[in-house]
C-alpha cells in the first residue's frame, strides 16, 4: 500500500472513531478551506493573467535583464540619477 492510502486510510479510522466534536469541526474547516480559492479574483484580473500567459506563449515579455538595463539608461540619460547611484534587487 502506497503511503498516500495509508495516511487516508488511517484518518479515516481516526475520524469514524473520534467522539471530541471540536476537533471534527476544526477537520471540516481545514476541509472547506482546501476546497475554496486561494485567492478571489475578478473577472477583470482573470482576464488579464489570460492576455498575460498568451503574451508569454507568444514570447512577447522581456527579461528581467533587459527590463532593468533599460531602466538604468533611461534613467542615465535624463539625468534623473547617475549610474553609480542606481542599485536594483533581484528576486530569483
């Protein structure tokens, strides 16, 4: 048997023979919360991660690389900071 039936198996022997209804409400919690979204999106967002992953199929994006080289001459060439000056951190 592999583990994953073991583990239901043996909470469902647990259950049947639990009498503490407190820790039965706190299991059906736990339950209802594993069912329900994560997160709550609008039909907007939904749509936008959407457009998002067929730009991404499209490969229509740029990299972080490119994003951020071309913030730095921007901001070089208008003056707003000096190179020196422009530190970015990266989030892999």
């Amino acid at each position: 048997m592999d583990m994953t039936a073991q583990i239901k198996n043996t909470l469902i022997s647990r259950i049947k023979d639990s009498k503490d209804l407190n820790f039965l409400k706190a299991l059906q919690t736990i339950f209802d919360a594993s069912e329900q979204e994560l997160f709550q999106l609008s039909s907007e967002q939904k749509d936008a991660i959407t457009i998002g992953r067929k730009q991404i199929k499209n490969g229509q994006f740029s990299s972080n690389e490119s994003v951020i080289n071309e913030m730095k001459e921007w901001l070089t060439k208008n003056n707003l900071v000096r190179y020196s000056q422009i530190e970015v951190s990266r989030y892999s």
